[in-house]
C-alpha cells in the first residue's frame, strides 16, 4: 500500500543516500480507526536497515493525528480519531477527489552530520457512518411524500447545457454577476414555469453565491478567497410548478482565478536532534560545517506567479538555505528549505544568532514577508585555559621567610560554566628534572605560588617550574605558562679577597705611577651589592700614604714614587674593599712589597784612599800581604758581589790581589830597579748585570825605611794628576844608565859620517823652524803658537831595540807633549831618541809641586788629538778611559783639556825610571 523513492545503497554505514528526485511515500488509512494502527515502516520502504542506532527518524509534521517510531521508522496513528468529513482539507472533496493527511519525515545520519527530509501522504478512506441529509434545517430519518398525478405536466425542463464553466476573480464584490442559466419546459401555464434551484450544493456553495430562482442568474454573494475555495462544483435543478414539479438539473464548475493578495508565509521548525522552542534553536559549537539546524517551509497562498517565491537569509551569519527536495513535483507555491550552517560556530565569540529570513513572491506587485530563528550557541569545552604569558619571570628577593607568596599565576578559559572552572598545579619544568614541590607551592584554586624553603642567591639563583592550570570539562582541557623565579640580591656577603696577605716584588727605580701588583677581590652579592670601592689603608708609621695608589675597575695597585732598595727594602700596607650595599659591608687584605735590587750602584772602595801609600821593604818575602783594598756596594746579592782585579800600575807583575778579598800580595822578587813608588790601579768590579765598577789607586813606597815623608807624599800627590794610562812603578833612571853607554858610543861613531847631513838638516830645519813656528827669546808669540802641529804621515817610528813597537797606551787620549830644541828647532818625531842631559831629562806636571814653573805656554802638541787633563768626579765618557772615569769621587781621575799632565821617562821625584817598554818617550825641549 506504498511506493518508496529510487534509492542508492552506500558503504559500511548501512544506509542509503537518497537521490535527489524523491517520490511522495502514499499510504491508505480508513477514517475512524483506533489509536496505534498501523500504517506502514518508512524505514523499509526507504531501503535503511535499521537497529546500529546510527540512522534515527523524526516526524516533522503531520504529528497530530500520525507518530513514528525513531529507531525502526513504523508509521502509526495517534489516539486521535480521524474523521474523513471533519478534516479541514477534505470539506470541499467530492467523490472523484481523494481526502488525504500529508505529513514530513526526517531521516538522521550519526550526529546529525547529514538529514534528509521525504514528504508523505496518508489518503483517507471513506466510510458509511454518516446518513443522507436534505437541505432543510430540519433532518429527519422518514419522510412521506404525496404525490398528486396529472396527465397534463408531462414535460420536465431542460438546460440548454449540461455543465455551465466559468471563472471569477477571487474577491470580487457582492452581487457581480457570474453566469445565467437557462432551462426550457414545453409545458404551458404553471406547468411550463421554471425555477432555479441549488442542487447538490455545499454550504459554502449556498453561502457565498446567490441563485436567482427566476431568472436563473449566479451572482457573488459574498467575497470568495481563493486561497479558501479555488473552485466550486455544485449542480443547479430547473423546476417546473407543476403538480408534480419536473426538474432538470445542470453542473456549475466556477474557478476562482487568483489574485496576488496573499504574502508569504514563512515556518520554521525543527530538525532532527537539534531543539528548536519558542523561536530559539540551541546549537552546540562543535556542530560540524553544513550541518542542518532547521527546517524552514516557505508557502504562499496564491497560485502561479504569484506563488512563485524566493527565500533567503540575510545578514551577516554563518547559516545558509539549502532546498530540502529538488523533486519536479514539488509546488512552485510551497519549499522547503535547511537552514546549514555555513561557517564554525565559536561560543567564545558570538553567543546569538539572530537569523532573519526573507520570502519574496513573484507577483506584481510584489508581496514578501519575514521571520526570524534565534540561534542560541551552546559552549562545548573546546578551549584549554590560556596564561596570558608563556614565561612569567618574577624577581624574589632571597633570605625570605618560608611561605611567602612569590607570585600569583592567573589563566582564563574562554568555555563558560563547568568548562572555565580552573585548577592549578606544579609540575618539573622540561628542561629540569627536579620537582619543584619541595621548594615551591601553588594554591589550586587563587594560583598563588608560595616558597617553603629560605633561598640563598649565592647558591642558586634561579628556579624554573611549570604551571599547569585544568578545566573542570569533559574530557578536561589544560595549558601550561613557564614560570622563572630569579632570586634578587641582598647585601649579605661581605667582599672576600683572594688572599689574606698579598706578596708582590717589584725592581727599584721603577718609574713613578707604574703598576706594582693587583689584588684579586670578589663579592658573591650581585649588583650594587657586588660594586666594590677600592682604597689603600696607611701601614705602620702612614710609610705607604701618598706613595701608592689603586685602580678600583682592576685592583691594580700604582707607585707614584721610583723605588730605592737602599733607602728603604719593603712596604706594608692595607687594601681596604667596601661594596656598594645598605649597609656597605667591606674587607681588608694585607699587601706586602718587597724592593727588589737593580745594580744601580757602583762599589765604593772605603780603604785605601788614593793620596795614602804604603811602604814596603826590598827584604820582604814573596806572598807578603802589602794592603787590603776594602770596598761596599749598597746593592745585594750579585749586584754586591765584589771581584777585585789589578788593571795599570804593575808592569814587573811583582803585585797580585786575591780577586774575592781584595789582598794584595807581592809575588815577584824585588831588585833595585824596583825601588821608589809603585801606583796600583785596582779595579773593584760587582757582579750585576749591567756590571757596575770602582778604580782605586793603592802606592806602594817600596825603600828600606821612609827617610822623608813629604818626598813620598809629594810624589803621591803628582801620582794623582798622572794618566793612569803611565805607569808608575820603581826608579826609571836605573834602565836608563844601562842604556847610556850604547847610545853615546852610537852617536860618536855615527856623528863622524853624518854630521855634513846632519848639520843640512839640522840648519834646515832651524831656518824653516825660525820662519814659520819657532820660538825666539823676547820675541812675541804668533798667534797660532798653540796650534797642534801636523804630522809627517811619511815618517814612520823606530822600533826600540829588541824590534817591538812602543806599548799603547791605556788611554789613547793622553798624549805627551813636545818642546823646543835649543835655538828653535822642534823634534819631528815622538820615537826620537832622548838626549841624555840631565838637565832636560825632567818633567813636572803642569800642576805640580810649588815652584814648577808654568810651561803650557811653551809646549805645543804634535798629536792630532786633544791633550786633556784629569780631574776629579768626571762624567762617564767612552768604554776605553773605564779605568778612569769609574773612579769614586774621592779616588777617580778624570780628563780635561785645559791643563796638561806631563809624563816624562826620567822621574826623579818619583824615584824611578820609566822603562820604554812600559813608558811613552818624550821628545825633550
């Protein structure tokens, strides 16, 4: 008693997916049934295999008299009674018409993802349950009926057709006439006399139109509404006033044409499992996109045109219309629509909807109307609680008292109710293992994070957790935020130095303002507590106020003085470290300094002075002990380590010094060349690097006894203007008595064969002499009488007897000076033999004994160097005058050029006679 749509079978789910041109689902139902008959399965009639709970049914409407099972789909009725000839719809049904109940059915896929909606119809059967009715107010079940026979009414009317059609425009006014009809009788008289009559006619018939019995004219009765009645089908009797009356009857067919006068009319109901009440719709959030919300059927009353409608959602909401059925058959007048979801639904968001639908029909003009579905959004817990930072970095100072709150941590969650109720908790940080329950704490309802323990900065000074804050929805949501304690500083340590006592050794003379040493101070606090103010504290006695300074960014420590070890070796004082804390705390570290030595000074020889002498006998053994030189360096170490060392002065070797005491022994055997003065020069040399060195002179009277001491004083004290580099030592006038024998006997032989050139050259001489540099009794001097005289570079000189050149002298810038001949002539070399007159075999210094006569004027030197004198405490000048210029003030001999110091081979003051291996010859005047 039904037929099913053509339907397509789908996977796994075992259901169908309906296609899109559906067919009406028919069933037959007689009226006046009981409740619960049965009236057909949708569910088998659509092909769905039912009992998996995945698909369900929904009766959309028609549920007044019908209801369906929403797991199986059975069709049943209500325990309404149906009554055929009561129901609105079917009071204008005749006989060829059906009476039927249209009713909707939706069909639900697993959470609501996808519904479809078929349309159905139940045609109700008509039974005999009520009895025949006249057109008389008064319904009786008998009747009698008289009926008077004539012979003569034998002609019944007659319409001239048998169905009059006409149309009438719906709402047209009273009394507009619509058709007349005509009926002809062939009797005569009251026979042939017709009247119009309805026939069988509805109520409605009679009430809205009006039959004119006479002349058989149908007119407007009262305002006809299509939309009420679109057509009227009635029959109309002609009737004779004949006894008995004949009558003919005639079918009326008027059409009610349509007139746009009806507005759309828009219904919104529910879907599937979605509620809808009151004109709210409660929606969950996590509805999927497309999902169907409503159902909205769009219908307008008139017909055609103007029944055609367009609906639409306007606004700006997710929701869209989709047709519900694409079917051909379905009226243009009424649609049906799902109300979709077009977009995610976000309760966080937008909480309402307000959703207003606009149906507009095509007629002219054109009539629309409006309805609105407010959309309410149901919170689904689909937010975890959110920190409003993803590290939370909280300062805390340390020495805390357990308990104290560090921090409060606060998350929001967008849910609402159940699903935004918070709690919180600790957790490790990823990075870190270590549980943090054991230090810190955290309310779980407030998030107040507590310490339990006293945090010491200087043993950790940062702690990271994790803390996790959880919904109270199902299933439960849950964010995290990282929290970093940084333990902020307090002024609870003291600075600490490395050392209590620093130790630096610096060189003396160190230039002023140099760095001696660096102290090492530390703070374990942090900040302006670990910001440290250095200063220097005065030592015992204030020796090191004003002498050092300190660097505060280094701890550098400054000399503002050149250090000398011999005035004073060491400095102690104290560094003293404040930091910049409230209240500062501060520390103290001893610094000791030690000077270390430079050999910044030269021995010092303390025995014996250079003006004493000593006497020693010609009897005295070998190894006798003649002196002790003693000398003192202020330096230590090796730079005061003395090495003493004979340099001039000793050309027979008959004297030794013992290099580390300074004793001076006799080592050769003394002969009588070797009486009269001896001048030692004794180098005292340290140790040091550079070495520094002292010459001293130390004489030796060697004689039997000391028969006159102001002789030998006299001879030591021209010993003091002597260059060192003439030795003194013994009688020179010893070897030159040997000597004198040979060189007369060389000369007498010699003169005899020379003497015709010898007196060429000597009056040559004289006469070149006399002109241009000789000197003449009371003649006045030239001008350049001082000029040094330049050398015959031809010359070359003579060799001594056994061949050997002339020693060099120990300082080449002594030089001897040469004078006159008698009557002007001048010796051409330095290497001329000496005249052996006594009268001119002696010299004195310039600056001799009294009585010596000033003889610079009348001396003029042949040497190309300058002649220079020594004089004491004389600047350092080149590396070979050392053994001069090193002397100490009381006992050094240095050069000048203004007086000439006279070295003379013949040295009768001095008791001796300078050998010419050891002594300079002299050219005599």
């Amino acid at each position: 008693c039904c037929c099913c749509c053509f339907l397509l079978l789908l996977p796994p789910p075992l259901w169908v997916s309906l296609a899109a041109a559906k067919q009406l689902l028919k069933y037959r139902l007689a009226e006046e049934g009981p409740a619960d008959i049965r009236i057909g399965n949708v569910a088998s009639d659509l092909g769905i295999v039912t009992g998996s709970g995945e698909v369900t049914f929904s009766l959309e409407s028609g549920s007044d008299y019908l209801k369906i099972d929403n797991m199986t789909g059975e069709l049943s009725t209500t325990e309404r009674r149906i009554d055929r000839e009561k129901l609105p719809q079917c009071q204008m049904i005749f006989d060829e018409n059906e009476c039927f109940l249209d009713f909707e059915v939706s069909v639900i896929g697993p959470s609501q993802s996808w519904v479809d909606l078929f349309e159905g119809r139940v045609i109700i059967l008509d039974i005999n349950d009520n009895t025949p009715t006249f057109p008389s107010p008064v319904l009786t079940l008998t009747a009698i009926l008289r009926v008077l026979i004539t012979d003569v009414n034998d002609n019944s009317p007659r319409f001239e057709k048998s169905v009059y059609e006409a149309d009438l425009a719906e709402n047209s006014s009273p009394g507009t006439p619509i058709l007349q009809l005509r009926a002809t009788d062939l009797d005569v008289g009251v026979n042939g006399q017709i009247e119009y009559v309805f026939g069988a006619a509805t109520e409605s018939v009679r009430r809205l139109l009006r039959l004119d019995e006479t002349s058989g004219w149908l007119s407007v009765l009262h305002r006809i509404d299509r939309e009420e009645v679109n057509q009227l089908r009635f029959t109309v009797m002609a009737r004779d006033r004949g006894q008995p009356p004949k009558t003919d009857k005639a079918t009326v067919v008027l059409n009610i044409r349509d007139e746009n006068d009806n507005v759309p009319t828009i219904d919104i109901r529910k879907i599937g499992r979605i509620p809808l009440r009151d004109g709210v719709a409660s929606v969950a959030e996590d509805v999927l996109v497309d999902t169907p919300i409503a159902l909205v059927q769009v219908s307008d009353r008139d017909q055609g045109e103007n029944g055609v409608v367009t609906c639409t959602v306007v606004g700006d909401v997710p929701f869209q219309l989709k047709p519900a059925s694409e079917g051909e058959g379905e009226p243009q007048n009424k649609r049906k629509y799902f109300l979709h979801t077009s977009a995610p639904l976000d309760y966080e968001a937008v909480r309402d909807y307000n959703v207003v639908i606009v149906a507009v029909d095509s007629g002219s003009p054109s009539l629309s109307s409006n309805n609105s579905l407010l959309v309410r959004v149901g919170d689904t817990n689909d937010n975890p609680p959110m920190f409003s930072q993803a590290v939370l970095e909280v300062s805390f100072p340390e020495n805390n008292l357990p308990g104290e709150r560090v921090a409060t941590v606060v998350a929001t969650d967008a849910d609402s109710g159940k699903n935004a109720e918070i709690t919180y908790s600790l957790e490790a940080s990823p990075l870190s293992s270590e549980a943090p329950g054991s230090i810190f704490s955290i309310d779980p309802d407030s998030g107040d994070v507590s310490v339990q323990a006293v945090l010491d900065r200087e043993q950790r000074d940062t702690y990271e957790f994790q803390v996790t804050a959880r919904d109270k929805g199902v299933p439960s949501l849950q964010g995290s935020t990282t929290v970093v304690v940084r333990v902020s500083d307090r002024n609870d340590n003291e600075p600490r130095f490395m050392q209590d006592v620093f130790t630096f050794y610096v060189k003396e003379n160190l230039q002023p303002n140099s760095p001696v040493g660096m102290v090492t101070v530390m703070d374990f606090d942090k900040g302006r507590n670990a910001e440290l103010s250095l200063s220097i504290q005065p030592g015992d006695h204030d020796q090191a106020a004003g002498i050092f300074s300190i660097e505060n960014d280094t701890g550098t420590i400054f000399s503002t003085v050149s250090f000398d070890r011999e005035q004073q070796t060491s400095y102690t004082f104290k560094v003293k470290a404040v930091d910049g804390g409230e209240p500062p705390r501060s520390a103290t570290a001893t610094v000791s300094l030690f000077v270390m030595d430079e050999n910044d000074n030269a021995p010092t020889v303390t025995f014996p002075s250079n003006s004493s002498y000593t006497v020693l006998p010609p009897s005295s053994n070998m190894r006798t002990v003649v002196a002790t030189v003693v000398a003192t360096d202020a330096d230590t170490g090796l730079n005061a380590d003395l090495n003493y060392s004979i340099v001039g002065g000793n050309p027979f070797k008959l004297f030794e010094i013992d290099p580390a005491s300074g004793v001076v022994s006799l080592v050769g055997k003394l002969a009588p060349k070797h009486y009269g003065l001896h001048r030692l020069v004794v180098q005292v040399n340290d140790s040091g690097q550079p070495p520094q060195s002292t010459t001293a002179l130390l004489h030796v009277f060697v004689n039997e006894s000391l028969s006159n001491a102001t002789v030998v004083e006299s001879q030591v004290a021209r010993s003091l203007h002597t260059p060192l580099a003439q030795d003194i030592a013994g009688d020179p006038s010893y070897e030159l008595s040997k000597q004198r024998l040979s060189i007369v006997i060389g000369v007498v032989a010699g003169i005899m064969t020379v003497i015709l050139l010898i007196l060429v050259v000597v009056m040559a001489r004289y006469c070149r002499s006399k002109g241009k540099h000789g000197y003449e009794a009371g003649k006045k001097d030239h001008e350049d009488f001082f000029t040094p005289q330049q050398h015959d570079k031809a010359k070359k000189p003579k060799k001594d007897k056994k061949g050997k050149k002339g020693k060099q002298p120990l300082y080449s810038s002594i030089v001897t000076v040469e004078a006159s001949k008698p009557n002007g002539q001048r010796y051409d070399s330095v290497n001329e033999k000496l005249s052996d007159s006594p009268g001119i075999g002696r010299y004195r210094s310039v600056n001799g004994g009294p009585g010596s006569p000033d003889l610079a004027r009348h001396y003029k030197s042949s040497s190309p160097l300058p002649t220079v004198q020594l004089h004491p405490q004389s600047p350092t000048a080149g590396k070979k005058h050392q053994a001069v210029q090193d002397l100490p003030p009381a006992n050094t001999f240095v050069g000048a050029g203004d007086n000439i110091s006279i070295g003379s081979d013949h040295c009768s003051e001095y008791s001796c006679q300078a050998s010419s291996k050891y002594s300079k010859q002299v050219r005599a005047l």
